[in-house]
C-alpha cells in the first residue's frame, strides 16, 4: 500500500513540474504577437493599473502615445522626430542647517 502512495506522489509531482516547464517555455518564448512588423513597433510600455497601458509606438519615422484600456485604444499624441537628448537636470539646492536656525529662533524668543 506505502509503496502506490509513493509511485502516486512521484508521479503527480512529475506531471506538475512537467506542466510549470511548459508554461515556462510557453512565457519564455511567446511575445504575444503572431505576426512581426518592421513598420510598427513598440519602443516603450508602462502598466498604469490593472488593463490600462501607456505605450510609445514607432510607425516608420514617427512616434506616438498611445492609451490602451480593455474597452478602447487612444492616441494621446504624436511626439517628436527626435526625442531630448538630455532630462534637465535637478540643481541641488545649499543646504542650512535648520535645526541651527530653529534653535536660534527659539532663543531669541
């Protein structure tokens, strides 16, 4: 009796890591696109919640913003040719010491 429980343990474990390799594979190799384009592509995608998407799309030459919703798509806007080399840069500001200052304050009170 021990020695089928043992055969039926090895036997499902096997048959689930079997089913988590293929969808492994499955992940693995499947961008979820059947046909592959030259034209259109996406260069850049961020999840804004759960079914909404934001996505730079290059259509030969130009680019877009495109909203993707599970009921609808929207194109936001066409961006420039040539994207900013460069984000501006955050200055750092001087720092002074506050604490300094408060407890200055606090005296002169």
């Amino acid at each position: 009796m021990g020695g089928y429980l043992a055969n039926f343990a090895v036997y499902t474990l096997a048959m689930i890591g079997l089913i988590f390799f293929a969808l492994f594979v499955y992940k693995k190799f499947a961008d979820g696109t059947s046909a592959k384009s030259d034209f259109l592509k996406i260069e850049d995608r961020i999840n804004l919640g759960p079914r909404k998407t934001l996505c730079v799309v290059r259509a030969g030459k130009e680019r877009f913003l495109i909203a993707s919703d599970v009921d609808k798509t929207c194109l936001i806007s066409k961006l420039d040719e040539k994207p900013k080399e460069e984000l501006p840069v955050i200055v750092d500001f001087p720092q002074k010491p506050v604490m300094k200052q408060m407890l200055e304050k606090i005296k002169d009170m």
